[in-house]
C-alpha cells in the first residue's frame, strides 16, 4: 500500500477553505509554444517514473488515507493551454499566474495540474501540485524527471491501473505500519532516557518547544481572507548574493533573509506597520540521496529577522547570528522527532497534533530557498529561462517568499493574499533593491583597536 506519511497528510489536515495548501511554479521558455497535443505526449511519456502523479488519494472514514492509481486518469484532464491576449507580456503572466495558482485542486483525482500559457514573449508552464504530494525539493526532483529523456517503453507496454488493496486488508496495513512506527517511537524514547546526558537532552527538548512555541510579533500580514493569490516574481545575479554573504560571513540564504527583512520593513512601514522583528520560519531538507522524489522530507525553523536595524550590514550580521542560533538550537530536530511520533497516531490524534502543532509556533511568513537543477533543462527543444516558486500560505498569514537557483541567478517567487496584500509585486521589486544594496557593501573596515587585537 502507498501511504503518505502524518507529515505529508498534516498539509491536508491543515488546509482550509482560505488556504489550500499546493506548491505551485512558473516555468518560463524561450522559442514558441509546443502544441498542448505535443506537451502531453511529452509529458505522459515520462510519468512512469513519477506513479503518484496517476494516482488519487483514498480517504477511507475509518483508517489511514492512501494512494491508488486512478482508473480514469488521462493526461488531458491535467494538462491545459491558455493563451494571453496582446500584448502578453511579464505583467499579463504574472496576472495570469496568480489567477491560475488561487484555483483549488478536485479532490477526487491526482493531485496536480499544469498551463501552458503562451504570450509575446516565449511562453511559460504554470503549475501547480498539492503538498501532500511534494515538497520543495521534490517538485525540483519532479522537474528533472519530466523534463529530463524519457525511458523508452516496450512496444504494446502501455500504462494500465493497478486494483488497490480492498478497504479490510488496507485497514490491516494501517494497522500494522502504527504499530511499526509506534514501537519505533518508544524504542526512540526509552534509548534517549537511558543515555548518559538524557536530563540534559530533556531540558535542551523543553527549551526548543518554548523557543518554537514563542508568540511572534503582530503585523498586519497575520491574517487569511480569502484563497484568491497574486504573485510576484524576480530574479537576482547568484555569484553576486553569494560574494556578498561571503564578505560577511554569511551564507546566500543569510542574505536571501536579510533582503525580505530590508523589502519588508519598507513595505509595511508605509502601511505604519513597524514592527521591530519579524519572525520566518524556514523550511529545512532532511531528503537523503535514497528518498522518493516525491513526498514530503522537511522539518522547519524559525528564524527571527530583525526591521529595526537602519545599516544594511548590520542587519545581515544579525540574520546570520540568528540563523546560527536557531540551527544550534536543535529546533528543526525536534520538530522533525515530533513529525515522526505522529505516524503512529490514528487519524484524530494526528489531526489534532498537527493543528495543535501549527497553532503553537508563532510565525509570521515563510521563506524557502531551494537549489535548482544544476544542469540547464529544456522543453521540445526550447531552453528554460527562469523558474518562479510559489510557498503556500498557511491559514492566518499573507506572505511567502520562495527561491530557486537556477543558471547562474536566484530566481524569486512571492505569494500573497490578494486581499492582505495586493502589491506584491512591489515586494519583489525591494527585494531585487535589497540584493543591489548588499551586493555594493563592501566589508566593514575594523577598528583600531580590532585591528590591533587581530595581529
């Protein structure tokens, strides 16, 4: 039986009405469009090696959701074309986009859909797929794969469903894999209380659940009012963040935060929204070479960003520092062990962990930042110019900023409650700002005194 795992099934449990949880991309080409017939023979020829994208989810009244291939499954009801009217430029495609990435997923089939939407200026894909199905890391994965040479298939070896398992034998497997995860957890358990040190990794657990748990400051992004998205892109030369955290020791995701930090405080000081932090929380990979492409394989940390710091390098000395300190923390891990323990939960335990869960850490945006592929993906022959994320939003929040590198520049992604906050798209342009003026800071010069100390 193919079985999400509790954290895959916490991006259903979370989901609501204002905030459907799918991960969604926009693709940007060079040359003109294929056709949409062209695309989806493309596309279908490679699904073999990704099987969750022809299968649907079961949810069963008693017993564990699982995934079965979809009898109905054809690749046109997944695959659509739409064309922008003229003149079909960046901003029809962002409209586009965001309009396109606010419609929900049907629940009764696989959970993922994709637009070829052609304009003056090459043409783009526009997708989206849910999280119960992928992660950052996955869609990437998922991107090579369908993008990447197909394996060719025996003559007359076409794709047929497989029959899943009958509702009594899958509900025996749900069974048998708690109980699996529930001995594991306590064998877990009982080794981390007879290991030397074990009050010590207590107390280091109770911190970081108060630490995660800590309320983060009010803003007026802390707010959900309707599923309707609009996005923002960008992009910013690589070597360039990557010199600039460097001069500072600091890292490109140190700067990819010290930007949103600079980009928001001018944002949301114009709305005389001026608070002294905000709080991000970061998805981390925990994805091993071995892992599926698909599902999720994160944990997450909290990363505090300070918007009261006027100097440019200050600010990104203190993002570092604080990253530093979340990562010592031992945040992420623990939230990961807590993502663990719920596997072995029935249905409403781990339903109400995960809303428990969620309710308690106090956030106030998510910022993702995910390597690209780092060989350069065609389409039919045309060449990939740009890959923009977009981070779903969690009920009770506005914002997300995702990133992607990909061929030599950090291509950004925003997502935003087109009720909370309709000018995204400036968001995006202060933070291509914010990179400019990292970029241009040299490092600080020390003090006599520093100096003297270093020789």
């Amino acid at each position: 039986m193919d079985r999400p795992s509790a954290l895959d099934l916490a991006f259903l449990d979370l989901e609501t009405p204002q905030a459907p949880l799918h991960v969604g991309w926009t693709m940007r080409f060079a040359g003109t469009a294929p056709s949409p017939a062209a695309l989806r023979r493309h596309l279908d020829a490679r699904l073999d090696a990704v099987p969750r994208f022809r299968r649907r989810l079961v949810r069963p009244a008693l017993g564990a959701p699982y995934w079965v291939d979809d009898p109905g499954f054809a690749i046109a009801r997944h695959v659509f074309a739409i064309t922008l009217p003229a003149p079909g430029g960046a901003a029809q495609l962002r409209e586009t986009a965001g309009a396109l990435l606010s419609r929900p997923l049907p629940p009764d089939q696989p959970l993922w859909r994709l637009y070829l939407v052609g304009g003056r200026e090459g043409f783009a894909l526009v997708g989206q797929a849910h999280h119960v199905l992928v992660d950052g890391i996955a869609a990437l994965d998922v991107a090579r794969l369908l993008f990447g040479p197909a394996t060719p298939r025996a003559p007359g070896n076409g794709w047929a469903p497989c029959a899943g398992p009958s509702p009594a034998a899958a509900a025996r497997q749900t069974l048998a894999l708690r109980a699996r995860a529930a001995t594991a957890a306590a064998r877990d358990a009982a080794g981390c209380a007879l290991r030397p040190g074990a009050g010590a990794t207590l107390r280091a657990t109770a911190r970081t659940l108060q630490s995660v748990a800590r309320p983060a400051p009010a803003t007026a992004l802390d707010r959900s009012a309707t599923r309707e998205r609009v996005v923002g892109f960008g992009q910013v030369d690589l070597p360039a963040a990557r010199d600039a955290g460097r001069r500072h020791g600091a890292t490109v995701n140190d700067v990819l935060l010290t930007a949103s930090a600079l980009a928001l405080r001018s944002v949301l000081g114009g709305r005389s929204d001026r608070p002294a932090a905000l709080r991000a929380l970061i998805p981390v990979s925990v994805r091993a070479g071995g892992d599926p492409a698909l599902g999720n394989r994160i944990t997450f940390l909290p990363v505090e960003l300070p918007c009261d710091e006027p100097d440019v390098v200050r600010t990104l000395e203190r993002v570092a520092a604080n990253t530093r300190a979340a990562k010592a923390g031992g945040d992420a891990a623990t939230l990961q062990a807590l993502a663990r323990v719920a596997d072995a939960l029935p249905g409403p335990g781990r339903r109400a962990v995960t809303r428990a869960a969620a309710r308690a850490v106090g956030f106030n945006l998510v910022i993702s930042n995910v390597p690209g592929p780092p060989v350069a993906l065609e389409l039919l022959g045309r060449p990939l110019t740009a890959i923009h994320p977009m981070v779903p939003l969690l009920h009770g929040h506005a914002l997300t900023i995702g990133a992607v590198s990909y061929a030599g520049r950090l291509h950004l992604g925003l997502a935003a409650d087109a009720a909370v906050l309709p000018e995204v798209a400036d968001v995006a342009r202060g933070l291509e700002r914010a990179f400019d003026a990292l970029r241009l800071v040299g490092p600080v010069a020390p003090a006599p005194r520093q100096r003297a100390a270093n020789r």
